[in-house]
C-alpha cells in the first residue's frame, strides 16, 4: 500500500514554490513572537530574522534558484518544527497546510 502524494517541491511552479515559501515565513514571524513571549529570545529572534529574509527574496529563488529554494524551505521548517518540540501547546494553525 503506498499513499499519494503531490508533487515534490522542484515540481511546483514558480508561483506554488513562491507561496510556500511566503507561508512559511509568515509562520515564522508568527511563531517568532510566542517564542518571545515565552522567554525564548534566541529562537524568537533566529525565526524572525528568517522570516523576515525568506519574504523579501521568496519570488527570486522561487523563479530562479530552485535547488536553494528547496534547501531554506527545508530549513525553515526544521526552525519550525524545533519550536513546536519546545512549545507543544502552540497549534501548528493552518498556516502551514
């Protein structure tokens, strides 16, 4: 039994690979400020940093370099996933589906 899946990230047209990259930054920038307000500064301000990066130059690597686009959204998740591990009762939201 296998179970589908959609096309890989370098699949995507540029404007599906730009809007995964926006939401993942937005997700960043959100779950930056409850990192702040527990008392997570350095967590807090790694997201934000990279949120505030990966929107200003998501259409660039999302129409143009693919392969890196692939890698920061890779790595922006792993920020993502590191704060849900030190922050469970924060919901995951829709933000990321």
């Amino acid at each position: 039994m296998s179970i589908p899946t959609g096309p890989s990230f370098n699949e995507l047209p540029p404007a599906e690979r730009q809007a995964v990259l926006e939401r993942l930054a937005v997700t960043l920038e959100r779950n930056a400020a409850w990192a702040d307000a527990e008392g997570d500064d350095a967590l807090g301000m790694v997201m934000r940093s990279v949120g505030t990066a990966l929107l200003s130059v998501a259409a660039d690597l999302a129409n143009t370099e693919t392969a890196l686009a692939e890698d920061v959204a890779g790595r922006a998740v792993g920020l993502i996933t590191t704060f849900h591990a030190r922050h469970p009762e924060y919901p995951v939201g829709p933000t990321l589906h």
